[in-house]
C-alpha cells in the first residue's frame, strides 16, 4: 500500500499477517518497519532518513487506509 507521508514523500508498506512486520521502502530502500500491535505500533527498525515519528506516522495512516489486521482501527 502506498502512504504519503507530511513529509511530501510515498512510501510503499507492505502487507504481512498479524503481529507480522510490515516493511517500510522509498523507493527501492528499506526505511524502517514497523508491527501493529491493539494499542500501538511497534517500531522494529528505523534508517537515519525516517525516524521514529515519521514511522509512526505511516504506520497510523496504514491503519487509518485500511491496512491494518481486522479488528484494529
């Protein structure tokens, strides 16, 4: 799923089971990666060029789209 960021940028996140990681790409760069968890978001790893907050941010806009297992909105 592709999420645009406050940042200007589109990153792609990828789709994975729940309580699986949900990998975080710019192009064709891994930036972080983060697991959605009932109360908040798990970040499981971070790049200099996307922090915490910006993954964060990707993560609750994943889930806000859709993206998120059932039962997490």
């Amino acid at each position: 799923m592709k999420i645009k960021a406050s940042n200007g940028k589109t990153y792609d996140v990828s789709s994975a089971p729940p309580g699986g990681e949900h990998v975080v790409r710019l192009g064709s760069d891994v930036v972080g990666g983060f697991i959605i968890e009932p109360e908040t978001n798990k970040i499981t790893k971070t790049t200099d060029a996307a922090g915490k907050k910006l993954l964060d941010e990707i993560a609750d806009k994943f889930v806000d789209e859709g993206g998120g297992p059932v039962g997490i909105a």
